[in-house]
C-alpha cells in the first residue's frame, strides 16, 4: 500500500482513490481489530489495563517516530498539528485506557457490541460539524449492522454485567469514533506521522491515569504480558491504526467507520478457519443481518464521495 503524502487542504476533499487498495484497507483493518479485543483481554490478565495501554502506546510512538525520520517525513505542524493531537487525546488518551479498563468489567465479545455503535454515532457527529449529510440510508445501515452484532454477541449478555465496565466501553468507543473524525476534518496529512503524534500523547495520557490510578506497574518480562504487548503495539498501532488514517483520507468518516461492525463478522470466521469453530443458525443470520447494514451504510455515504 502507497502511504499517502502530506498534502495542504481540507480533508473534506480528498483526492479520489481509484481502484482495490481502500476496500483492501478496509478489510485489512477489520482483520487486524478483529482479534485485539480478545488480546487486550488476555493481556489484562498479567498487567494492569491502564498501564498495559501506556505501554503499547509509548513503544508504538518510539517505533512510529523512528519509522517517520527513516522515511524522512517531518511531522505534522499548524493545522495538520491540531488535528493530530485532537485525534491523539480521543483515539488515544481516551477511548484506549477506557476500552482497557473496560474490559476488565465485561467480556471482551460485549465490547464489540458498543463499538458497534460507532457508525450511527459518526454519521450524527459529522452531520452536526457539517462534515457530512445525512440520510435515510445511514441511518437504516447503522442500526441494522448494530442489531446484527448484537446477536451476535447476545450470549455475552447472560450473568451479571457491570454497568460502570459497559459505561466506560460505550464512552470509549463513541470518542474513538470522534477521533477520526478529527483527524478526518483536519488537512490531509501522512498516516506514520500523524499517529506519533497521536501514541504520544495517548502514552502521556493513559500512564499519567495509570499512577493517577495506583495500578500496580508491572514491567513485562514474561512471556505471558510481553507477547500481547508486542502484538497489539506492532499489529494493532503500527498497523491497523496507521492503515485506518490513511483510508480517512480517501474515504468518508462514517463509511470508514463500518469497520467497527465487520471485526465481530471477521472474528467469527477467523474462529471458523483456525479453531475449526461451527456456524450456528444464529450466528449466520446475526452476519447476515451485519453485511445488509454495511452495504445499506456504504450506499449512503456514497454520496460524500471516496
């Protein structure tokens, strides 16, 4: 994939982006996200969650730094500086130490259920900034998406959950969502640099709330914490992250935004594929239900151009 280079302009008119390479982006992140849930999870089990955010966060800004000045890429000023660091403080320093924490509280599937929420969120907070219209077509495609993911993960909901862990998931995500749009509304700007600004602000942030918080600070020398570190830091920031800001110049917020409705799908077939897990008629309406709101979703932000 071709990193787009920093560009003077609104990102409310992106260059036209012709061919595979956005939907191959699509689906790359989806594949990605589609299993961090769970890894986050297994990672909580030996560090504490805002720490272990900070963590990822402060090796993923060192790593994406060293990328930057190797490719000799200056880092975003004026305009393009702000949004950066709006999109650091909400992608980052926020929604991260809260879905963290969060999925201390409530099961990881659960979480992918409030970030599920994110299209229709999207589509409302760019309507309200004027970044975007609205339709019926939006509208229709969010909730059916939702409705699908929420079947999908209705099993999540048996037992006691705790509304303060399902409070903190939807927050994160609905600011997740604002993040990208920030960094949508912003100039356009190249996706390596952007988000060392962005993990460096979240690793201030989110380790500033860990001593804030008291959390044990662990440094992870064993297998069991280092391994989910190094994987959401190398496949999660330096990947799906970097990936997803690129696309944000040449897509729509709302439509990049389906994303987040796809890694339950994707996550469902990846069990399927390697752990040999078995469809059940639910599951397969549940997808079903998923895939008819993402092309509902996709034909209404059509018109916002690509």
């Amino acid at each position: 994939m071709t990193v787009a280079k920093p560009a003077d302009g609104p990102a409310s008119a992106p260059a036209r982006s012709v061919g595979a390479r956005p939907w191959l982006a699509f689906a790359t992140c989806g594949a990605i996200w589609g299993s961090t849930f769970l890894v986050i999870s297994i990672g909580n089990d030996t560090l504490a969650p805002v720490w272990a955010a900070g963590l990822r966060l402060a090796l993923a800004s060192i790593l994406l730094t060293i990328w930057t000045s190797l490719r000799r890429v200056p880092l975003p000023k004026g305009p393009a500086l702000g949004a950066a660091i709006g999109y650091g403080v909400c992608q980052f320093g926020i929604n991260m130490p809260l879905l963290y924490w969060g999925e201390k509280l409530i099961p990881s599937g659960l979480s992918a259920v409030f970030y599920a929420t994110i299209p229709l969120s999207s589509a409302l907070i760019t309507r309200a900034m004027g970044m975007e219209r609205l339709n019926a077509f939006k509208i229709v495609g969010a909730l059916t998406a939702f409705g699908g993911v929420a079947l999908l993960f209705s099993s999540s909901f048996q037992g006691a959950i705790s509304p303060v862990g399902m409070l903190a998931v939807q927050a994160s995500a609905t600011i997740a969502g604002v993040g990208t749009i920030l960094l949508r509304r912003g100039p356009r700007q190249d996706p390596i640099a952007a988000n060392a600004v962005g993990t460096a602000i979240g690793a201030v942030m989110s380790l500033a709330g860990s001593f804030a918080l008291r959390e044990v600070h662990v440094i992870p020398l064993t297998a069991a914490s280092a391994l989910p570190l190094l994987y959401l830091t190398v496949a999660g920031s330096l990947g799906a992250f970097v990936i997803m800001s690129w696309l944000v110049n040449h897509w729509p917020a709302t439509r990049v935004s389906y994303i987040s409705v796809i890694v339950p799908v994707l996550a469902l077939g990846l069990g399927a594929l390697v752990r040999h897990e078995r469809f059940g008629p639910l599951s397969l309406v549940a997808s079903a239900l998923v895939l008819t709101g993402l092309l509902i979703g996709m034909r209404g932000s059509s018109a916002d151009g690509h």
